[in-house]
C-alpha cells in the first residue's frame, strides 16, 4: 500500500517522543482524584475539562484499577509533572 511505511514511521516516532517525554526520569505522575464511584468520576473529569484551562490533557492518564470480590474498582485521574531543571551553572546572575 502506498504511504504505509510512511505512516508506520510516524506512529514509531510519535511513539518514542512519547516514551522520552514521560520518562521516569523525566517526571512523576501525582494523583488529582481517586474514587471508587465511577459516576463521581466522570463528573470529576466532566468539570476538569470545562472549568481549568492550566491542564495539559496530553499529559493525563486516565486509570482504571479492576476490582475483584475483595476490593472495589478505582478509578483514578493522574498528571504528569515534569521534574524542574537545575539551573545552567554557565548562567549565573550578574555580579
């Protein structure tokens, strides 16, 4: 099919920007809101998106935890922050 490896190469290279961007040394993932009411949930996320604007949503995960006959499901919304640079030592204040 004409395009195909094209396609294949861009999904491979959107695929490892991912992968650096959300290193684990890169960052951590905090957790904005856990619940075990999937309808809590929802609504949680519902008015996330319609009331903060700040919210990278490229830089959520959305998680689902399978609950068992022991425990409930959980459902939880985490962000990915990013680890603060050192500052440059080359670029010190001026004196």
């Amino acid at each position: 099919m004409p395009g195909q490896g094209k396609r294949r190469r861009r999904r491979q290279d959107d695929a490892r920007r991912t992968a650096a961007r959300f290193a684990p040394d890169a960052g951590r993932w905090e957790v904005l809101f856990e619940t075990q009411d999937e309808v809590a949930w929802r609504a949680h996320i519902r008015d996330l998106r319609a009331t903060d604007r700040q919210i990278d949503w490229t830089a959520v995960r959305m998680d689902t935890f399978c609950g068992r006959l022991i425990q409930p499901t959980t459902y939880r919304l985490s962000v990915f922050v990013p680890t603060p640079k050192p500052p440059d030592p080359g670029r010190g204040s001026a004196a």
